[in-house]
C-alpha cells in the first residue's frame, strides 16, 4: 500500500499533490514474455471508491548520447509497434541478464548498437519513459572520448543503421519528423541543461 495521503501544497494558482495513497486490492499476471509482465490490479481510491490499473513491467533501460567534436552519434530502426523507421540515440535493456550496472548497461548499448566505446559517461538523469502505465525508468548517460570498434547488435536489431550528425543537422531532422522518440528528444533537452557546451 502507497502511503496515507499527504498535504497538498497551493504554489500560485497551481496545487501540487503531494501524495494520494491507493491500496491494491488485487494484482493478477495477464501477460508474460521475456521482455515484459503486464499486469491488472484491482485497486482502492483515498475516498472508497475502487477502481483497476494496467500496468507493465520492464527492466530498467539506459540510453547514450555519444558525443564529439560537435556531433552525435545515432540509430535509425524499424518500430514495429508503428509502422516506421526512426532516428534516435543508442538505447536499451537487458531483459535476462543478472547482477550487473546501470554503467554496465550504458557501455554495452553503446558497444552493441554503434561500436563505439567511451573514455567517459556520466549521469545526466534517471526519467520515467511512461509512468502512467509502464514501471521502467531510464537512465540517461552523455558520453566523450570516443573510439570506434566494431558493432556488436542483437538479431532483434539487424536492420540498425548508424549516422553521425552536426547538432543543426540534428534539429533539422527533429523539424521534420526523423526524431520523434520522446526519450532521445527528453534526453536532448537534459543535455542542454545540464551540460550545454556539448550540445552545440
């Protein structure tokens, strides 16, 4: 059970809740595969009234902006779920692996999908890709000192294509629709933020 409700906080003309308790009733597995569980609770409302949640449950993910001399590596691959090829920074899961880092992650996504390894990667942020539905957080890393090697992609990734660009390059292909991944586009804005001299 979530916590019992917490005050709410009134900033302007904007409130800010800053907890709603829910206790599950009941949970139930509806679908499983080896990338993720989906499963339907039952739930309870802070005034009684009850209700169900979907939820689906994912590994963590990590995702790499590969950075140099004013560039940025990127993938381009086909999204089933939508029909369409995109272009988007490195970015993945380990669905079986055990007992390993969200940098160990981060290093092989890299070396999986472009061949690339890093001399540095730091942290930028740790964001929630859908939280209204889907529990999986991702994990958002810049990397430098760059060396190319060979690609190591899994068969679900054989049609991956890999570009470089100029960062006007890439805020053309946003423009025009060849980035519409809301994580790489999440973690351009982070970039910008938090390490701005990088991101052109």
């Amino acid at each position: 059970m979530i916590p019992a409700v917490a005050k709410t906080d009134r900033e302007g003309d904007i409130e800010f809740t800053m907890g709603v308790a829910m206790q599950t009733l009941r949970s139930r597995i509806v679908y499983q595969n080896r990338w993720m569980t989906v499963r339907e609770d039952n739930i309870r409302r802070p005034d009684g009234s009850e209700g169900i949640f979907g939820v689906v449950e994912k590994p963590d993910a990590a995702m790499v902006i590969p950075v140099e001399n004013g560039r940025v590596h990127m993938v381009q691959q086909f999204k089933y779920a939508v029909g369409a090829r995109f272009w988007e920074f490195p970015q993945g899961t380990w669905e079986q692996a055990k007992n390993y880092s969200i940098e160990d992650l981060a290093i092989g996504e890299l070396r999986e999908e472009t061949g690339l390894v890093a001399d540095e990667l730091e942290l930028l942020a740790r964001i929630y890709i859908a939280y209204g539905f889907l529990t999986q957080p991702m994990h958002v890393f810049v990397a430098t000192g760059l060396t190319q090697l060979d690609a190591r992609p899994e068969q679900e990734e054989q049609d991956i294509v890999r570009g470089c660009f100029t960062w006007s390059e890439f805020h053309k292909m946003v423009r025009e629709g060849q980035v519409t991944d809301s994580h790489t586009l999440a973690g351009f804005a982070l970039l910008r933020l938090q390490r701005p001299e990088l991101a052109g």
